[in-house]
C-alpha cells in the first residue's frame, strides 16, 4: 500500500486501463463483490470480514486504508469513517481461486467490531452454544455518535 | 470438538431438536451456505475459505474435523477425503452477525491449498500485480491420485 511503500498501482480506479489486469484477475460474485478479511498485521487474530466492489479494493490500494463496500447501505464504507477505527493495510492477498481478498493491517483504536469489541468474532461455541468471549472494550454509542 | 474434549452436542446434524438453536443462530445466505475461514490454530496463519451448509457445520461439530460444502460440486466435503489433507478443529466462532465461521484447527499434512500450497492466499500484492510468493510443497498430481 501506499502508505506502507510496499505498493504502487498507476491508475487503480481507473478500469479498462492496462494498470487494471489485477482487478480484473480477482473473481467478483454475480453481484459485482468478494469477501475481503481483516487480519491483524500483528499477532494475526482476524479481526472482521466484510465485502469489496471493483472500487473498493481500488480505493483501498490507491489509499493503503481498507475500504469495503456496504451491502446495507449499497455504498462504499471507508472503514473508520464514522468511529475513527480506520486500518491502514499492510499487506494483500488474493487466493488460489482469486475469490478471496486477505488484507493484514494495523488496527487503529484495537477496535474492528461495532459492538466495540476487538474483533468481530467474539462467539465461540462451547458446549452446545455460542458464549460471547470477549469484552466490549468501548461503548458503541460512544464510538458512534 | 469432540476430538479436542471441549465441546459437546447432542444430535448436531438432526434439524428441529432442541440442540439445534446454535445452528438456527447462523444467518444462512440466502443458498443456505456461510462462509467458513481455516486458520491455522498455531501461529494464525489463514489457509482457506470454503463454505458450509447447516449439515456441514452440524457434522464439523459432531467430528471435530472440517467439512464443507462444495458449490463446484454440490455435496459435502469433507476436506482431506482425496488428499488426506484433514482438518482437526481446535475452536469455532462465530462474527458479530452470525454469517461468518471462523475455524482454527490443524492442518495435516501441512497443505490446505489444492495447488500443494501450506495456505491459498499465496499471491500477494505487489507493484500493480499479483505476485505467487508461497512453494509448491507437493505436486498436485501426487496429492489427488
């Protein structure tokens, strides 16, 4: 990513252009998406995963801050632009079926989750059920005002 | 998991028992299926996405060993069946909104990807492209005879 100096694309947003071979090689769903996950850059819990667009993952190299697109809202979500939970990118990855987008980033605030958790995988099954295993670490009406 | 000693659960794979109220708190898409992320229990390393289907994920349960649904080929499966490449299951999760499983288990074999590969996220980005940065450990032609 550009922050990272690791990454430079000319023209990442621009499709058609011969800069685009890499997005086009990423296998999008009927509706246009792919699933992108969220790890921690260090340590590697895996802190969320939400859907990217063409655009997005565009964006998202062109700023080195991840943006996913939202299905709800039918809109691109610059991760943080409401709670300041922005995560700067560190290192992408696309899978064998170019089906899946890993990003590993740093977690501004150490909060990915909207229930103001670390991560968004806070259940784990335990004895029959799913146990919530981890602290709400900040109010979400206070992350959200 | 059972193979682990730290879970339990009466009929997982009978719909509509009692015991099922985990499953039925899944958010199942609209095919029935969510995805499920491998990661490798020691070290946090993400091997694979796949999906699972309610049968998938009660009988993933019941084994302590990963299975899946194959969309390609529309049935179970249980991954390591060609290859021997199983998963033991160490811990499950589940997202915020219930349509993601996280699983950490143990990787056979040292290979999850069909390629031959430790992980399938082994093309990172890298100046504009996507670059193959993981061995082959083993010939696939030798895995899947």
């Amino acid at each position: 990513m550009r922050s990272a100096g690791a990454m430079n694309t000319a023209n990442p947003g621009n499709p058609g252009s011969p800069d685009d071979a890499w997005l086009d090689q990423v296998s999008w769903d009927a509706d246009g998406l792919v699933p992108a996950i969220a790890q921690e850059a260090s340590g590697g819990r895996i802190l969320m995963v939400a859907w990217m667009n063409r655009e997005a993952l565009a964006e998202t190299v062109a700023t080195g801050r991840a943006v996913y697109w939202s299905r709800s809202r039918g809109r691109l979500w610059r991760k943080g632009e409401e709670s300041g939970h922005v995560q700067t990118v560190r290192e992408l990855r696309l899978d064998c079926d170019g089906d899946v987008v890993l990003l590993k980033v740093d977690q501004q605030g150490g909060i990915a989750c909207h229930t103001g958790r670390h991560s968004c995988f806070f259940q784990r099954f335990e004895n029959g059920r799913w146990e919530v295993v981890e602290p709400v670490l900040k109010d979400p009406e206070s992350i959200y005002r």
